[in-house]
C-alpha cells in the first residue's frame, strides 16, 4: 500500500483512490477469518433485534486501475494475518 500511495503522490492525483479487495466480504465472514487465524476459541453471538445493516464490503478499484494500473496481489486472508501477526508483536514487545 505504500507503493500505492508513494506512486500517487508522483502521479500528483489529488483525490482519495480506494486500495483493497474488490472480493465481497461479510462482516460475518471477516469475522471467521480473523477467528481462523489468532488461533483462539471464539464463540459468534447475534443480536437479532438490531438492523442488520449492510450484506458486506468490497473496494471499487476501478479508479485505482486506471491510474496506476494496480490490483492487489495479496489476499484478504494473507493480508489479515500478516498484520495480526505484527500487530500481536508490537502488542507482546511492550510488556
């Protein structure tokens, strides 16, 4: 994502560009991968008398092509757990 930024910067584009996944994920889903990958026992609970809000979220990476010619080339997944891990680190490294 940094080359992504570092190259708009030179491009001079003036306006936000989305930089993600154009795969349509639930939050029901994110949740599972998360869960999957710190490894922990959790258990989902639902509050069904709340609204359910939006299905899922996806990137529009329309504009971001066409400027930069760039698609992701890390999954969610692989992305997720790269940064749990480093973030796990930085949390274990203050104690």
């Amino acid at each position: 994502m940094c080359r992504r930024y570092n190259q708009t910067r030179k491009k001079e584009y003036p306006k936000p560009i989305n930089i993600g996944s154009d795969r349509l994920v639930t939050i029901n889903e994110l949740a599972d991968i998360i869960i999957e990958i710190s490894g922990k026992d959790i258990t989902k609970k639902y509050d069904l008398s709340k609204p359910q809000g939006v299905r899922g979220r996806n990137a529009d990476l329309t504009l971001v092509k066409k400027v930069l010619g760039w698609k992701p080339r890390i999954s969610l997944e692989k992305g997720l757990e790269t940064t749990y891990k480093w973030i796990n680190k930085m949390l274990h490294k203050e104690q």
